[in-house]
C-alpha cells in the first residue's frame, strides 16, 4: 500500500465521509427489528431479536438511532436517505427500543445481564440525546424523556471510569442532556467530568487507557470531547484534546493509518468528529485529518467498511457528524508526522527514525512495534516472539517489560512473559457469568467490583511470572531494521512464531483488517533452530524493504 499523501479538498472529504456511511445503510437497517408487531421492534441487537443467542439486548447498539437521525436531518448530494419518513421512524423506533430496555436504575447492560454499563450509559445516551435535538418534534416523547433524565441522574451519580474515553463519552452525555433538557445539574457535572480527566491526563498529552496510551481509544476520548466542546465552549476540553492530539500526531503512518499492537489496547482506527470540531484551532488535528482523508481514500485506514455489525452501529454516526462541522484542512499542510526521534518515557513509546525508515516501540509491551519505509508501501507490525508447547508464552502484555535504552535509531527493552490470554466462550464459564452477574447486579457496589474484575483479567493483565527475554530493536545505516530476541527458553517449547500480530488481549475494536496486514505472516521454527544451550534462545532478524511492496526477512536462529 502506498503512502498518502495530504488531503486538501474539504468539500471531496465531506463527500467521503457521507459515502462511506451510506454504503452501509442496508446493512445497518437489516439489523434493526422492524416488525411493530414484535416485542423487539427498534432494537439493532440482531443476536438477541432474531437469532436468539444473547439473553439481553446490548444497549449501546441503539447509537445506530443517531445515525438515522442524521443520515435523514443531513442534505448533502451523496445521501439519498434525507427527509425520508421512513427512515425517521426508524430512528424514532429504535429510540423508544433503548428506553424499554433500562434498567431500573437508569443505567444500561452492555456485555453481560445487570451490568449497569458506565460506557453503555454514558454513549448511548449521548447518542439518543442528540438524536432526539435532531429530530425534534414527537422525538422526545414520554417514554424517551423519562429514560434520558433517569439516565442522566445515574450518570451524574455514578462514580467515573477510570477508563478515560468512558468519562469523556458521559461529559458529552451529561452536556447534551442538560442542554436538551434544561437541566444546569447535568452540565454542572459534565464540566466536572472533563476537569477530572484533565487532572489524569499524562503530561505527555495522553489519556489512559487500562494502563497506558492506545491510539483508537485516544481518538474516541478526542471525539467526545469534541462534542462536549461543540455544546459547551468549554476551554479546558479543547486544551486536553489539543495536548491529546498533539501527541496522537506521532502515531499517524505515513499511509495515513494509526495505531496497532504497540498501543495499550491494540487499536488501529481513528474516529473523524473529535478531529473536525478541534481542527480550526489546533494544527494537530488538522493534520491528522488531512491524512485520515487520503487514507480514506486509499482504502489504508480502518473505516466504516471495516467495521464488524456492531462497531458500524457505534461508531459510523461520527462519520457523519464530521459532515456536518466546519472543519479546517490548510491547503498546502503536510500530512500528519509528529517531526523526529521522539520518547516519551511514562507511555514507554519510542518514536525512531533513520534517513529511510520510521519505528514506532512499546518498550513497556515486550517492544511491540511498526516499521515503515516510506516511499516503498512497505510496513510491517510485529508483537514479539510466541512459544508454543506444552504452556505458551509471550511478551506482547502491556506491563511485561521495562525500557533500558532509547535513543534514535536503537531501543531496548527487557521483561517477562506471560500466558497469551485465549477466551473462548463455554457453557460453564457463561453459566458461571450468569449467575456471578445475577448475584453481583444486586448492588452498585457488586456490580462495580464484578465490572473491574472481569475487565482486570482479560485487558489489564501483565505477565511477569515467566521466562525472562530482552528485544533490541537498531536502525541500519543502510536503513534497515535489526532485531534481536534473546532470553530464558520456556520449558517445554515446541515451536516459536515472531514477526507476527499475537496480541491476544482482549480489545472489542481491534483487530481489523487494513491491507499492510498482508505484508508479512510471520515465521514459525522449530524450538530448537533458536536453542543457544540448553536453556537459551537467540533470534536475529534483518528487516528491510524487497521489490514490488514486500518485505524482506534475513532470519537466523542463534545469531
């Protein structure tokens, strides 16, 4: 894939923006139960409407009413769906869908029965909030009106997550409630949401994220508090998302992707709305936007295409939201780069950079990381080394390692494996969720606790009780990169895999497919080709760029 370049043409990225969504309309209806004799009709869950696999409807599908609401308030050329009656009772469906399925508290279930989601609450109520402004009229009825102040009231209780983007998600949710519904209480705490997230972000411009910066997750925490900033003219929200976006700048590729396994939740997406409300002001964002719009064009990026059923119900409203904003892409601006070598030591990330090559390092993830060469169309992602036999081990878990030498063409981290986390469904773990959910969901506190522990186990967990390993990551002066592993070889290792993707926490929005993937596969050796003794390893690998857009791997086992 080749690099993008800078895109210039507002009105053409708006277009983009708009097409991009309406190519997903029949599929985003198809799953929204339509039938007004059902008991269902509104709900977008196709799992627990007509498939009948899920004992409960997830709440934050229902965003998808927003997206209805602005596909039909939006005229623009590229959509046919505006001012359809059709479509706004959809919409209004699918509003009224959310507000049966609250729980008595007001919250809302997202992954399991009696959760009381802080996330499904705060974004889903952001989303049916602006959705009713939108619509007006009869959208606000009395069933959709009680269920926004109930949701509004818990989340204003609630206490906030300690996931960044959640909080930003519920300030912009507090905000459009209380503007939508005359309520000062609502905006009050929305402004004390985003001054608590100012307070935790990293003076290195990022939010955090289960422990540490992610790409995708930081654009959502931007994209909220875009919103937030377009309903409250809040200064503090634009100084957290500038310093955010300041830093998100040194993650954008030359082809105009973002992210991947180096980040804390393995993310590769941006989201557009964050980037056009900030993007006038702040020359960061608009960079990014800039190439997001040639990496939409090119078809580099992970957009609404990409997206699985349930992400495009999420997320594919953004899109058009973008539309709507009067956002800013200087003509002339180079795409977005972050300059040059670049460290930023609480994060772990490392930023290299030789005359040929560019290198993106989690030191503190087993030095996960991705190379480009640009100009060639040739990058490559890779999480480290995975053993596999009797117990399988990686370092690729955020909190595995700690840095021991940065500097501009040459990294180092050392660490611990751990056990890839696999979670595969079974009637005795989902028996088990079931009852765990019935008991803890009988309290805030139970629900709360239950939230962080499952949440703790399959995102949040380092591995430090395995074998001991070191990466050393160098730029060649023939600008190449250099990459050795070395350490303890687990007991009992078959075969080994490097120069592949094994992140295996679990991140509901990664893992998507964009074309650099098909770059490289990875290698798979015998145990004993690396064996240094009878207790070592050492893998040696030169990377470098190979013709017509491929990668080329000099591997050795011992060095």
């Amino acid at each position: 894939m080749s690099e993008a370049t800078a895109f210039h043409d507002a009105d053409g990225l708006r277009s983009l923006l708009v097409e991009s969504v309406v190519a997903q309309v029949p599929r985003l209806l198809g799953l929204q139960c339509r039938v007004p004799a059902m008991r269902a009709c509104g709900l977008f869950d196709r799992a627990y409407w007509n498939y009948a696999v899920v004992p409960f409807p997830n709440a934050r599908m229902q965003e998808a009413s927003l997206t209805l609401a602005l596909l039909f308030a939006l005229r623009h050329p590229e959509n046919p769906y505006a001012d359809r009656a059709a479509l706004r009772t959809c919409a209004l469906s699918g509003m009224r869908a959310w507000a049966g399925i609250q729980l008595r508290s007001g919250a809302f279930n997202d992954l399991y029965p009696r959760e009381h989601s802080y996330v499904a609450t705060a974004f889903s109520g952001y989303a049916v909030a602006e959705a009713a402004r939108i619509l007006g009229g009869d959208s606000l009825d009395g069933a959709v009106r009680d269920a926004l102040l109930r949701c509004g009231h818990w989340l204003a209780r609630a206490k906030p997550s300690p996931v960044a983007n959640q909080v930003c998600g519920a300030a912009a949710a507090l905000a459009a409630l209380g503007a939508l519904l005359g309520d000062e209480g609502f905006s009050r705490r929305a402004r004390e949401l985003v001054r608590g997230a100012a307070e935790r972000q990293s003076p290195e411009g990022w939010l955090p994220e289960y422990g540490g910066p992610d790409i995708g997750y930081l654009s959502v925490a931007v994209d909220y508090l875009g919103k937030y900033y377009s309903l409250s003219n809040d200064s503090v929200a634009a100084a957290v998302a500038g310093r955010a976006l300041d830093f998100l700048e040194h993650f954008v590729h030359p082809d105009g992707s973002a992210g991947g396994e180096y980040g804390s939740r393995s993310t590769e997406y941006l989201l557009p709305d964050g980037l056009a409300v900030f993007s006038p002001a702040c020359g960061s964002a608009a960079r990014i936007l800039a190439s997001f719009g040639a990496a939409l064009t090119s078809g580099a990026a992970v957009s609404v295409p990409a997206l699985d059923d349930k992400y495009l119900l999420f997320n594919a409203y953004t899109y058009l939201q973008a539309a709507r904003r009067d956002f800013l892409l200087p003509p002339g601006a180079p795409p977005a780069d972050g300059g040059g070598h670049v460290w930023f030591p609480e994060a772990g990330l490392a930023v290299c950079r030789g005359e040929k090559v560019r290198l993106i390092v989690n030191l503190k993830k087993g030095g996960a990381f991705y190379a480009c060469w640009p100009g060639t169309g040739v990058s490559v992602h890779d999480s480290g080394v995975l053993f596999k036999g009797d117990r399988w081990w990686t370092g690729c878990l955020l909190g595995s390692s700690v840095p021991r030498e940065v500097a501009a063409s040459r990294a180092v981290c050392e660490g611990r494996m751990g056990r890839p986390i696999d979670n595969r469904p079974s009637p005795w773990k989902t028996a088990a969720l079931n009852a765990a959910a019935a008991l803890a969901g009988m309290t805030a506190a139970g629900a709360e606790a239950l939230k962080w522990l499952l949440r703790g186990a399959v995102i949040g967990r380092g591995g430090t009780e395995g074998p001991a390993f070191r990466r050393t990551l160098s730029i060649t002066g023939d600008g190449g990169v250099e990459v050795v592993d070395e350490g303890d070889l687990p007991a009992g290792a078959r075969t080994v895999l490097v120069g592949s993707r094994l992140d295996t926490i679990y991140g509901e929005s990664a893992r998507y497919f964009t074309p650099s993937q098909l770059v490289t596969a990875g290698s798979e050796m015998d145990a004993g080709a690396v064996a240094v003794g009878n207790d070592r390893f050492r893998i040696h690998r030169r990377l470098s760029p190979g013709p017509g857009g491929a990668l080329t791997v000099d591997l050795e086992g011992r060095g």
